[in-house]
C-alpha cells in the first residue's frame, strides 16, 4: 500500500505544536482501502532497540491534517 510507505516515519504533532512521535506503522481496512488508525512510537532509545511500550494508536478521528507532518487533536480537545 502505497500510502502507508508515505504515512510511516511522518512526524506526528499537536494542534499546540508539541510532538507526539512519527509514525510506525499505519492500521489499514483493506476492503474499504481506509486508513484506520497510526501506530506512533514516542522516540528514544527503546524505540531504536525494538520496544514498542510508549507506542500509541491514534485513531483516523483524532486527526485534523496531514501533509509534511501529521496534526492531531490534543487529548482536551473534544473530538466529533
């Protein structure tokens, strides 16, 4: 797919501008051909060494852009 090779190693932001972490891998609906979710990793030295205990999933509704990065809703913004 594609869209998930351009999605993966994007940096994700806050609408505050403060970074979340860049994309690991991006949760797909092949059927609908959708993109469901991201699995951003936090940065460091664990996620160079493989650990994914501080990834979080961000699902599609918590985002408001992507382009060069990838904008966010902050967690006491009220989503749709």
């Amino acid at each position: 797919m594609k869209i998930k090779e351009e999605m993966i190693g994007k940096e994700v932001v806050d609408v505050n501008a403060m970074i979340v972490g860049k994309v690991k891998d991006v949760e797909a609906n092949f059927e609908s051909k959708t993109i469901e979710a991201f699995l951003v990793g936090s940065g460091g030295i664990l996620e160079r060494l493989g650990s994914s205990k501080n990834d979080i999933v961000i699902p599609l509704r918590m985002v408001v852009a992507i382009g060069d990065k990838i904008i966010v809703k902050s967690e006491n913004q009220p989503s749709d």
